[in-house]
C-alpha cells in the first residue's frame, strides 16, 4: 500500500511519523507547497520574534529522518489535483499514484482587500519566512501596527513589545478574543495588553489603509489615524481547501470528514487545520486550527488508514504565551457563548485561576491561566456531568478528580 501526503506540515509530518511507527513498509511520499520540511507553528509568533528560538528549532524532525525512515518529503512542490476515479495526485505534469491519500494543506491568512491593494508595508503570519521578515521590524522605537486581536495579533503584540517596539491593535469587536472566551477572560486579555503598553483599540473598524512614504495610515472608524513603519494584518485563516474542492470532494469549512477523519471517498482522509470533523464527543462537525489537534489528526489518520476503525474524541486543546502570561485551554465552546455557567477558581485579575464553563449538566470547557499543574484535572473535568463540587470555587480542582467532588 503506498501513501501520498498533501501538505507538508505539521499534520503531515505526523502521519508519516505514525505510519512508520505502527509498522507501515510501503512507500510514504509527503508533497509540500513550502520550500522547507515541515515545521513547527507556534514559535513563530513567539520565541523566534523574541529571539529565543531559530528556525531550525522549529523543525518536525531532522532532515536525517526522513532517509532514515524512507520518508520521500518532497518540499517547495504544489499539488495541483487530485483525480479520485484513477487515485492519482498531480503535481504539475507528474502523476503520483495512491492507495491512501492524506489532505493536510492547512489553511491560508485573510487578507484585507484594502490593504492589500495599497502597496503599503503590509505582512501576514503564517510561514516561517512571514516570521523572519517581521523579526526584523521588531526593533526598539519601530512603530507597529495590527489589525485583528486574536491570538497571532495578541502573541505578536507582546514579542513586538518585548523588543521595544510601540504597538497598536485595531479590534472591531468589543473585547479581544471574545468569540473564543466570552467577555470575563477577554478583559483578562484586554487588560493585559494594555498594562504592557500596547494601544488597544477595540470597536475600531478598518475603513481604508494608505501608503505614506514608506509609512502605513490606516483609517479606522471610531479610532484616531494610525501611522505605523509596518501592518500586521491578522484576521484569521481559511482553510486551504480548494484541491479537495476541485476534486469533488465535499468541502464546507473545510473537508467535510466523518468521526474517523476519512472522507466519503474511501481511499482520502483529511486532517489537521483544513479538515472539518464530526467530533463523536462534541456532536457536531469542528474545525480546529490547533497545534495539537493537527498532531493528533495527523496520528490518528494514520491509523485509520492503516485499518483503525477507533473514532478520533480527543477534545480541542490549545495554549499561548503573552508576556509572563501561559494559558492552556481544553475543550469547546460553540461560539464562545455555547455555556450557562462559568467558575472561576483562583484570582483572574492577579492572572492565577483556572476557569471552567458550564452548559447544561455537563462541564463544557476548561483553561488556565499560570497554573501549569491544572491541565491534568482540566483534560479529567471537561466532559464530565457537573456536580456541586464542580460548582463549589472553594473545592480544589484536583479534588474534582480524585473522586472527592
Ligand atoms: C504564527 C502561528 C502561531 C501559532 N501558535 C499556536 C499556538 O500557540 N498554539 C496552538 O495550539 N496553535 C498555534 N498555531 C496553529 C498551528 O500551528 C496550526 O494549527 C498547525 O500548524 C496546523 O497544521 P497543519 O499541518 O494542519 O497545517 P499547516 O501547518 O498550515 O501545513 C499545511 C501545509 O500544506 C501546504 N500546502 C497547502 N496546499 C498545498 C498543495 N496544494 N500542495 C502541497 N502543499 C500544500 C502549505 O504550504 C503548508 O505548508 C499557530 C499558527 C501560526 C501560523
């Protein structure tokens, strides 16, 4: 049986890792569209913008593994299509034939079409080339602008501010993160960026972008013009899914898989940040764009396509570094108001609890903020009916855990 790979990420990188490990001899051939081995995300809006980390450390594996488990990763190369009926991968005028294939492409950074269009000093953050290219405006005085306080424009706020650079983040919604937290912890966050000087601009909707000598002007509705030396526009991800579109695949969101992350075409899997899952758990189709998630699918795909008929339940998790702040989240709240209830355990103002969501009789959700012990008993938590004890901020969250609540 041979696998063909689309995507060289950190998906991909997994399932190849996975397919080896559970003792698959045949041919493993991994098309990626960057002209690197698959690498690492996270770093790239935190430790490499700071200087803590260098691309190299941000690698899946070694280059040596991949020879040394006959792993033929094939880097800077662009699958073109997909023919289902002759199970055959294009890549330009090459065919490559599969008995499985694995769509890993990831997802693609919106752009805003004003900004875009202006010619102005404008970057996004998705490749590690994105990250060297903005490491090197980070510096002492520069003046940088954001648009979008989610969670790449937050972690680029707090390197750009750590490297002495003035910061300002134009948010159209009321709170940053607030369709992921809901208000309480997004004030955490607003509050925390603001303590570190950033300029937070929140209800500021973008109407235009000018370019000024060298200089970017962006327009904003209820805010002050912004003059800045560089634009971070950080708006969010779609998901790359064309190919599969193209291909016939059914794509909504994403590709479209069951719970065991395969497609309605027996022979295609998706994984990762472009695959839109039926979570058996959550109970309805998720698209995660996580680091773990793409782990995990990546891992899990390959068993299936091994002959696994395991559903994939792990819940969503994921976690970011802002300044001195370290959160880790587990679990899913559907639009971020999908809860009746929240407990917080701890003190959020001093940034030291952990918090857990409620919806219905179930815990839904859990995070923490600096409290690196409570991952464990949040992972053990979400999912489980709510008692008293859960309700009770006085009863230790490990408690819940050993039976005690
Ligand atoms: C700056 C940054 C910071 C992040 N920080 C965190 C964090 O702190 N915590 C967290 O949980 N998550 C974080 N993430 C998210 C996490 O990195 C992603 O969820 C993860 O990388 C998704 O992996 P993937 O393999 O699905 O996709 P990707 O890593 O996007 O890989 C997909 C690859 O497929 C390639 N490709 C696309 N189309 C084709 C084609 N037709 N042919 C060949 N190749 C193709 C792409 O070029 C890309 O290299 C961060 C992401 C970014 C960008």
């Amino acid at each position: 049986m041979n696998v063909v790979v689309i995507g060289g990420g950190l998906a991909a990188a997994n399932a190849a890792a996975e397919l080896r490990e559970q003792g698959h001899g045949g041919d493993i051939v991994v098309v990626g569209g960057e002209p690197r081995l698959p690498y690492e995300r996270p770093p790239l809006s935190k430790g490499l913008l700071l200087g803590s980390a260098e691309p190299e450390d941000a690698l899946v594996h070694p280059r040596e593994w991949y020879d040394e488990h006959q792993v033929d990763v094939r880097v800077g190369t662009l699958a073109t299509g997909i023919d289902l009926d002759r199970r055959r991968v294009r890549l330009g005028s090459e065919e490559l034939p599969y008995d499985r294939l694995l769509i890993a492409t990831g997802a693609t950074p919106r752009h805003l079409p004003p900004a875009d269009a202006s010619g102005a000093p404008v970057l996004h953050l998705r490749t590690l080339d994105d990250a060297i290219a903005l490491r090197e405006q980070l510096t002492e005085g520069a003046r940088i602008a954001i648009i979008g306080a989610g969670w790449i424009g937050l972690e680029v706020a707090s390197a750009a501010r750590q490297r002495g650079a003035s910061v300002t983040v134009l948010e159209s919604a009321p709170l940053p993160l607030q369709r992921v937290l809901g208000d309480q912890l997004a004030t955490v966050f607003a509050d925390l960026h603001r303590e570190h000087g950033v300029d937070l601009r929140l209800g500021a909707q973008v109407s235009g972008v000018e370019h000024d000598h060298g200089k970017v002007v962006l327009h904003a509705e209820g805010s002050d013009p912004v003059v800045a030396d560089l634009l971070l526009v950080a708006v969010g991800v779609s998901p790359t899914d064309e190919l599969a579109a193209r291909a016939g695949l059914a794509v909504d969101n994403g590709i479209l898989v069951d719970a065991r992350l395969r497609t309605p075409d027996p022979h295609v899997f998706a994984a990762g940040d472009v695959a839109n899952h039926d979570h058996p758990v959550l109970g309805t189709h998720v698209r995660v764009e996580h680091w773990d998630t793409a782990i995990q699918h990546g891992r899990h795909a390959a068993r299936v396509m091994l002959g696994s008929d395991e559903p994939y339940t792990r819940l969503p998790y994921f976690f970011t570094d802002q300044y001195d702040l370290g959160m880790e989240y587990v679990g899913h709240v559907a639009g971020g108001t999908g809860y009746d209830d929240l407990v917080v355990r701890g003190d959020l103002a001093a940034r030291q609890a952990s918090v857990l969501w409620l919806r219905e009789d179930r815990v839904v959700a859990g995070l923490h903020l600096n409290d690196w012990d409570a991952i464990g008993p949040l992972r053990a938590v979400v999912g489980q009916p709510v008692t008293d004890a859960v309700r009770d901020p006085s009863v230790p969250l490990a408690d819940l855990v050993d039976g005690e609540g």
